[in-house]
C-alpha cells in the first residue's frame, strides 16, 4: 500500500511541477509575440499612411466631383461620376491601349528574356560578357531607356528609321499606327535585363542530371527544351508573366517620355491617364475612379493568372 | 554483342588528368564494376562510355563500334544515375517512356515495353504518381525501368544504390544482381563502396588518381592484391600493413618490424633477394592474425570491439602502428592494455616494395 501511496504523491509533484512550467512558457510565447509587433510596426506604419490611407481615400474622392476651379467646394456626386467616366470613350479607349500594350510586351519579353537565358546558359569561353551585357538594362533608367529610343527613332537621323525605310515619314511615335508598337518596343528592351537574369536563375536551378539523362534517353535539342527546360522552368515563367503583368500596367515613364499618352491617345495607358487627369486636367475625381478601374484590373488579370496559368505549373523537384 | 573497350583513354580538364591511359574490356553480358575512392575517375570513365564527356586521346568502342564521334543517345546504351535523375513532372509511366518516346516507338509497342518494365521492377501500381510522392527505394526502381525499357545494348550505372538506407541497399543490391542474370546484361557499375564492388562484379577494376590499378574477379583482387594501395582499400577493417627492412640470416630472409623478426617463406625470400629491396612492407589481412603468447611479434592491446559474431582487437606495436585482428567471438578476449604476441601463417602474408607499392610475387 505504501507503493501506491508514493506514486500518488509522485502524480501530484508532477502536476504541481508542471504546471508552472506551462504557465512560463506562455509567458515567454507572449514576450515573444510583443516583440514581434514590435519589429512589424515600423513597416506597417509605411504602409498605413502611404498605401492603405491612400487607397481608403481613393475611394471617397471617387464619390465626389472636382470644381472646375481651384477653392471652390467640391460636390457629392455619389455613383454618378464612376458610371459617367466608365462609360466614356477615353476610359475604354485606355482599357483597351493597356491591354494591348501587355500583350505586346508581356509574352514577347517573355520568350526573349528565355531565349537569351538558354543562349547564355551554354558553357563558353566568354560568355560572361554576354551574360553582362543580357542583364544591363536592369541598371538602366527608364529615362535612359526613353531617351536612347528616342533618338533611334528620330525622323531626320535615327537609326531605326533607316532601318524601317521610314525617310521623309512622320515620326513613329507620332503615327497612330506605330506609336503604341514604338513604346513597346522600348518597355520590352528595358525590361530584358530583368527577364535574362530571371530565367537565367531558374535555368541554373535544373539539374545537369536531368539533360544528361534526357541526352542518352535519346532526346533531341529540341525535345530536351520543350520536355525538360519547359516544364521544370514553368514557376520561373509564371513568375516572369505575374512580374511582367504589373510592369505593363504601372509603365509610365517611358510613355511620358515618348509619346506623353498621344498620338490621339494611343498610347494613353490607364496609369497615364490617371497622370494627366490629376495634373493636366486638375481632376481628381475622374483620375480617382481611373485608380479604382486599375486595381480591379490589375486583381483580375492576378486572379486569372493564378487560375488558369499556375494550373499548368509544375513546382515538383 | 555488347562488348564495351576502352583503349588508352585519357581524360584531361585542364592541367588535371582525371582518367590515364586506361585499357578496359567488358565481355558481353559481364558486370563489371568501377571501384576507387572519391575523384579516381572513375565517374569520368563511365560518363566518357555514356558520351557525356568527350575522351582526350585514346578509343571507346561499343559493340565492336568505335563510338568517339557518336552522340550519347546513337550509342544504345542505358544510364542510372546516382540521384537518379527522374524527371520530376512526369508520372511514373512519363518517365519509364520517356526514352520510347524519344526515339518514336508505336504507341501500342510503347503500352506494352512499359508495362514489361513496370512489371519486372514491381511498378504496376505506382505508374500514375510522379517521383516526389516515391520512397527512396521507389524512385530507383523507376530509374531502373526507364533503362531496362528498351534493351540496350549495355547499362551504365552511376553509383544507383547510393542515395539508400543500409538495409534496402542491401536488397536492392541482391536484386540488380538477379536482374542482371535475367536480362542477360552487359554492366559498367560505378561505386566507391567496396562490399557492393565485391559482391556484385563479375569482376572488379580498381582506379585511383586517374589509374587503374587492378583488374580481376573479386576474389582474385581480395587474395591477391597488385599493390598497397589495392591492399588497403579492398577489405573491411583493412589489411594489416607494416613497413619493416630486409635481413638475411643465411639462406633465409627475415624482416625485422617494430615488434619483431618475421620469416619470409622461401618463395618470396627468393623474390626479394632477386629484388635486391632493402624496404618492404609487410601485409597480413586481421582474419589471419592470430593471438599466440610466443608469437614473434609483440604488440599492446588498445581497443576490443564487439561485432557479435566476432571482436576485432585494436592493438599498436611499440612504435605505435595500429594492428587488427579478427577474433571469433567465442574465444577468450584478451584485455585492455594487455600485450600479446602475433602469429600469421607465412602463406598469407603479402609483401610489398616499400618504394614502388608493387607486390612481390614469390
């Protein structure tokens, strides 16, 4: 009896014991929690007052409509304006330029950005230099980028204009069949570095292993690209095409630069608009429901994305 | 026939020679294993046969086909490799015909090589997943299948089993070797693991620094090694060897170690003499080490491991060089710090020249 006795007192030390424990353990679990509020406030003071109170904000000026003057008080219009301007001709008209103007850069950056990766990626003598020369754009300015295109593209001496047997025309970037091609041209150009060094990356993440068994399993260059490079480098595209997406739909300077939105609005991107409506036109109220159109787009072509792109990724390694 | 020869192949990156001048022929339906420490080249020697690295100098010929100039997917031949290589977003199925594929066999012929393989390799279940949901074990069976799929003309295997826990790479060793007899197939097989190189191989070729050292059946290399550096790699825990210097004392020769005088039998006295060698080291494996209170050689016992079915009896002699001896254990252990005296049969001594490491043979 005396056994039994003991363990029943040795059951109630440990429960004594451990209870404290527990106790001090979510006492440190709740200093380290403190802490970690602690180290995210800064950050998130950042984003409260230059993102979230901005976007909250965009959303009453939407509500309202800018006098046609400067002090004079501004008026409830309710849902009014947001239908008016999305209705117009020159909002759908920019819907539709930045559209275009993602399917001109996104897929064909794409595609150059992993063909230069996979030219770049052979094992030669000096191929670092063309690796550094794939990726120097990305330290190049978008005003940089702009100007050097501007110049290519000049009427009287550019390069390009010779090239396209363009003499004695107009400009490209004052022809309205040309224009939004010209600024495309030059977004994909500025962006190739980021794209090179993007793909490149997720060239060297894919095992020598892999191409020498496709090597003696009797694959082709080409079957090797499209069955192996292909599939094993589908997260690093799909990240390319999210990554590219937002890039088209924020481009602004080099369509300041190039075109300033014209030649009658053909290259007036959403985010241009939106420029030229707050300091060009002093609109605040239009150029708010312009910022609400964008974010919707921009969540929709990420929805889209993750929905029908990511489905066709595969993560397995 | 798959005879696959390997003629004065040389493999130079840069100013390293990573293979030297190395002859090799493997007989049809032979399996013949590549066995070195790590960077003997021996990895390189089977990528050059693969075609993944292009020899230096020298001639590879497969099926009696000089294959230089040939592209690794011309040269019929199969590779498992050691991480085995699997691509990863395809199924089972995806993989194991994926090489079919590659070479444009008929979707029915296709079905039917692929559920052969599968078969064999005990994959029936499995075609559907992809890799990342196998085990370790499962992975290589389905490297495996993907070489067997369409019969080459010879296998080359990359170290396959070394990426496996202990245990399976024991069954999956038994089982490549029945699969080798069934297929009736020609193997180069790189390892750096001895047991797996004795077990396996038909034959056995030791390489080291580029150089093969040793060629011959697994029981040959063992009884029989051609230098120190095969004495020493071949063999767990590995031979015994003592450098010592040559004394003549009348018609015999006797070699006197730092624990003691040992005799030469008569035969490998006469080699050493018509040698003229002043150093040589003498080798004698721990199974033919036997404890004995008037043996010649004295040594103290340091360490007494227990393996269960035997003991191996770490011992160093006066000037420290470490001695093992394979006790069975239902003999008396001798204690810690005891001294005991060592008797080796003379016929299963080896003796090596101390300078050159080349055996003497009587």
């Amino acid at each position: 009896m005396t056994d039994t006795g003991a363990a029943e007192r040795a059951l109630e030390l440990a429960e004594e014991t451990r209870l404290p424990r527990r106790r001090r353990w979510t006492r440190r679990r709740s200093k380290e929690a403190l802490l970690a509020y602690a180290l995210l406030t800064p950050a998130f003071v950042v984003f409260v007052v230059f993102i979230f109170y901005p976007f909250a904000r965009n959303f009453e000026y939407a509500l309202y409509k800018t006098p046609p003057f400067p002090g004079l008080p501004r008026t409830y219009v309710g849902f009014d304006q947001i239908g008016d301007v999305l209705s117009s001709h020159d909002f759908l008209n920019s819907v539709w330029v930045t559209i275009l103007f993602l399917l001109y850069t996104v897929p064909i950056g794409i595609f150059l950005g992993l063909a230069l990766a996979v030219l770049a990626h052979q094992k030669l003598r000096g191929v670092n230099a063309y690796r550094t020369i794939f990726s120097s754009t990305v330290a190049t300015s978008v005003a940089a980028a702009s100007v050097i295109f501007f110049t290519l593209l000049n009427p009287q001496v550019g390069l390009f204009t010779y090239w396209l047997g363009r003499d004695g025309e107009i400009s490209v970037l004052l022809d309205p069949k040309t224009a939004l091609l010209a600024v495309s041209v030059t977004t994909i150009w500025q962006n190739l570095g980021l794209s090179f060094i993007v793909m490149s990356a997720g060239l060297q993440a894919i095992p020598d292993d892999l191409y020498e068994a496709a090597r003696v399993d009797g694959a082709s260059a080409w079957r090797r690209f499209w069955r192996v490079t292909v599939p094993m480098l589908s997260p690093t595209i799909f990240f390319a095409s999210v990554v590219g997406g937002i890039l088209a739909f924020r481009a602004f300077g080099q369509i300041d630069l190039l075109t300033e939105g014209g030649p009658n609005q053909k290259t007036n991107v959403l985010v241009y608009a939106i420029y030229r409506e707050v300091f060009r036109n002093n609109n605040d109220g239009v150029a708010a429901v312009y910022a609400i159109a964008l974010f919707l787009l921009v969540m929709m072509l990420t929805f889209f994305q993750m929905r029908f792109l990511e489905r066709r990724v595969s993560y397995a390694r | 026939m798959s005879r696959v020869a390997l003629d004065g192949v040389t493999k130079q990156f840069g100013d390293v020679v990573a293979v030297d001048d190395l002859t090799l022929e493997i007989a049809d339906e032979e399996f013949l294993v590549l066995l070195g420490p790590s960077g003997c080249g021996k990895s390189t020697a089977l990528r050059m046969i693969a075609g993944l690295e292009v020899p230096s100098r020298g001639t590879i010929s497969i099926g009696g086909r000089v294959v230089n100039d040939v592209e690794p997917k011309d040269r019929d031949i199969a590779m498992v490799f050691q991480s085995y290589a699997l691509y990863p977003h395809m199924t089972v199925r995806g993989n194991i015909e994926f090489p079919l594929k590659s070479r444009h066999v008929e979707k029915q012929d296709r079905d039917q090589l692929v559920a052969d393989a599968a078969a064999t390799l005990g994959l029936g279940e499995l075609l559907d997943r992809k890799p990342g949901q196998l085990s370790g074990g499962q992975r290589q069976r389905v490297a495996l299948a993907r070489a067997i799929v369409r019969s080459p003309l010879a296998f080359l295997m990359d170290e396959p089993l070394s990426n496996l826990d202990a245990k399976l790479r024991v069954q999956t060793r038994a089982e490549l070797i029945e699969l080798q007899r069934r297929l009736a197939a020609t193997i180069v097989y790189v390892t750096h693991d001895q047991v797996e190189a004795m077990t396996m191989g038909d034959r056995i070729a030791i390489l080291n620094e580029g150089r093969l050292q040793q060629l011959g059946p697994s029981q040959g290399v063992y009884a029989k090694p051609a230098n120190l550096f095969v004495a020493r790699f071949i063999g767990t825990p590995p031979m015994n060897t003592v450098r010592g210097s040559v004394h003549r004392n009348g018609a015999g020769i006797s070699v006197s170690l730092a624990g003691g005088m040992v005799p030469l039998p008569d035969d490998i006295a006469r080699s050493v003499a018509a040698r003229d060698v002043v150093e040589v080291v003498v080798g004698v494996r721990p199974e033919h080490l036997v404890m004995s209170h008037d043996g010649a050689v004295r040594a103290l016992v340091t360490v007494v491991e227990s393996l269960g079915h035997e003991r191996h009896i770490v011992s160093r002699l006066e000037d420290g060089q470490m001695i093992i001896v394979r006790q069975p254990s239902d003999e008396v252990a001798p204690r810690e710090a005891e001294a005991i005296g060592l008797v080796a049969d003379p016929v299963h001594l080896h003796v090596f020249d101390a300078e050159s490491g080349e055996r003497i043979e009587p």
